[in-house]
C-alpha cells in the first residue's frame, strides 16, 4: 500500500484552483510590453492601490523583483544595510553582487530584526573601523523573516527603523515575499505596511496558490526604471495576461485563508513539542523550525528517514528541519504528519543533548559580499 504523501518543503507548490483557472482561460493575451495587457495592468492598479503605492510592475519572480529594486535604488557601488538572516544575504548576496554591484552589510541580531539603534551602530562601526567602504544607500528589511521561522516584523520596528532613515537620507525597501502573512497574522491593513517603506515587493506563490509572479511596488519614478531594468534582465513580458489573472485572484481569494494555514501550522509544532526528540517555538505563521539537536542525527539525515515515512521537510543550518503549510495540509494533516515524524524520531538513536551553536553557524552561510562584515562576529540588540 502507498503512503499518503505530505510535502511540508514549501508553499510554493500547491495548484490552482478551479476558479483560478476559469480566470487565467479567460484573461486576455494582450502584449505587456506595449501596455496591452488589461489583466496585467488591473493586477498593477491593485496591488499599488491596496499597499498605498503610486505605481507597481509585474514581475516573473520574487528574486527577480528584488534583484531589479537593488539595480534601481542602490547601483553604483553603494551598500545595503540589512540583517544577517534575511533572504538577500543567505541566498541572494551573490546575484546582488554580480548584478547590481552592491555590496552587503550584514548585522547578526539576537532576534532577527534590524532595529534603528542597531542599523545606526552600523553605519558608525562601518565609519570607524572601514572608512573606505562605500556608502550606505538602502536600507533592507523582509516581512515575515522566513529564516526566523516565518516571524512577523513588528510594525513598531518597521516604523522606527523607516523613520530613523529618513532622518538619515536612506531609502527603506521591504521584501514582502510574505507580507500577506503579516496582514493575516496581525489583522494590520496592507496600506499600513506599505507605509514602512519606500519600495516592497509581494510574491504570489507563497501561500497565496498561484503558480508564478511578484509585484515591484513604489513611486512612478522607480517603476518606470524598474521597467526598463526588468527588461536587461530577461523578464519582459508579453501575453503575461493569464499569469497576472490568477495572481490576481489568488491575493482577492486566497488572502483571508492564510490564517487556516497559521493555525494549521500551531497544531503541528504544538503536536511535535509532546515529543521529548524535538524542540520547538510557537510559530507566528506558516513555517515551522524544529530542532532536532536531540537525536543522534543530521537535519539531511532526519529528512532522509522522514520522506520514507511520507512526509517530505527541508534541511536547514544548525540542527534544524523546516516545515510548511498551505491549503494542501489541512488540519488533519497537519496532525498526521507530526505523529509520523515523532514515529520516525522514536527509531532513531537519541543524541547527547543540544551542542553548542558556533558563531559561524548563527550567522549563517559565508558569501563574498558579507565576509567583511561577518569576521567581526557583531551580535547586537
């Protein structure tokens, strides 16, 4: 007999819906690079509308979007001020590089969060100690922090921290891969997050069910070069009108039901933490890190054993294993998969306890962008 399948490894492989589909069949094929699109640009007009934004632009990818705002607001050999576990610098710090020409400045904090008396060390450590690096001209923040576990960035924060830049003539950009999350979470409207920055991005894979797509959000000004810059980079779009369809009915339908996924997400870490094997935090979303440091195995290993029960995980640094939710694990599920995973922790030989984290593996993975930064080991806040 075959074993039920769970992927917990993303939320970017569920599939459309029916609904979704009946819109992306009846979408137009006008050609977006000469504006042409009517579902294109109805996809624009609200996302810029429902963030508060003057103007934004489609775009394939998350990546893509976030590598475009890089090019437009900090080119030229500037700097980016940015925590030390957010996407851009554990995945995205050599494509900065080698695209935009920038380089990373990235701060290690004990709970993730770029906070306004740490980024102002920053710059004054940078000052002191390299006075011939270049200078800061972006300020970087990401909501919800995926490598945090899907944390939500406080609002207070955000506000501080975009106040905090504006007195000191620096641009704030949000890489919303996951904003909606934040809104469903805390109930806060999307104009009020997009009022923490200058320039956000949304990705529509992540939870909200659509199989492709980002949305670059900001001033005219920066659109109509992130539209030229979009282009240099391969990501002009012609009969985008299908794509743009069903993200559009994935943030006006599937937006509301990010807290199912949340909750979803409690029950399984609130199942696992019964379990003396693992040892897990309350999540604010839809990903959930479990420590396994407990049993004598690797986070690749565990993962291995874990697929031959059925239930499919990503490895992370550390002693961790990721997990998370969307519409294809529904509660039940949900519950399913934490007792096959205690199963699978039961036949393995337990571990001496928890080793201590290397402050290497806090930081996270070495790029040659960050490499000035991260030999100092600076752990602030």
């Amino acid at each position: 007999m075959s074993v039920e399948l769970m992927d917990l490894r993303s939320d970017t492989m569920s599939r459309p819906t029916h609904a979704m589909l009946h819109a992306m069949m009846t979408a137009d094929h006008g050609d977006d690079r000469f504006g042409e699109s009517a579902a294109t640009r109805a996809l624009e007009e609200h996302c810029a509308a429902l963030f508060g934004k003057q103007a934004a632009l489609f775009m394939p990818t998350g990546t893509m979007s976030n590598q475009v705002a890089l090019r437009v607001l900090a080119a030229g050999g500037r700097e980016v001020l940015c925590e030390a576990g957010h996407h851009l610098n554990l995945v995205q710090a050599p494509s900065a590089a080698a695209l935009a020409g920038v380089t990373i400045n990235a701060v290690t904090t004990t709970d993730g969060l770029l906070r306004p008396e740490i980024a102002a060390r920053a710059l004054d450590d940078r000052a002191r100690w390299t006075p011939d690096r270049p200078a800061t001209g972006l300020v970087w923040t990401e909501n919800t922090v995926s490598a945090r576990g899907g944390r939500v960035y406080p609002l207070a924060v955000l506000t501080a921290l975009r106040r905090w830049s504006r007195h000191h003539g620096l641009t704030v950009y949000l890489d919303g891969a996951r904003i909606m999350h934040a809104v469903a979470a805390t109930g806060t409207a999307p104009a009020v997050w997009g009022g923490t920055n200058d320039a956000m991005t949304l990705c529509f894979t992540k939870g909200l069910g659509a199989p492709m797509g980002a949305v670059l959000m900001g001033t005219e000004e920066l659109i109509g070069a992130a539209r030229r810059c979009r282009q240099w980079y391969g990501g002009g779009l012609h009969q985008s009108g299908p794509m743009a369809a069903a993200a559009l009915w994935a943030l006006r339908h599937n937006s509301a039901r990010l807290a199912e996924d949340h909750a979803n997400a409690v029950v399984f870490a609130g199942v696992l933490s019964e379990s003396p094997h693992f040892c897990v935090d309350r999540p604010d979303t839809n990903i959930v890190h479990v420590d396994i440091s407990r049993l004598a195995c690797s986070p690749a290993e565990f993962v291995a054993r874990a697929a031959e029960s059925g239930v499919r995980l990503l490895a992370r640094r550390r002693a961790e294993v990721r997990a998370v939710f969307d519409v294809r694990t529904p509660r039940h599920r949900a519950v399913r998969a934490a007792e096959r995973l205690i199963a699978v922790a039961g036949e393995l030989r337990p571990g001496r306890g928890t080793a201590r984290t290397r402050w290497w593996d806090r930081i996270g993975p070495v790029h040659p962008v960050t490499i000035s930064d991260q030999v100092y080991s600076r752990t602030w806040g």
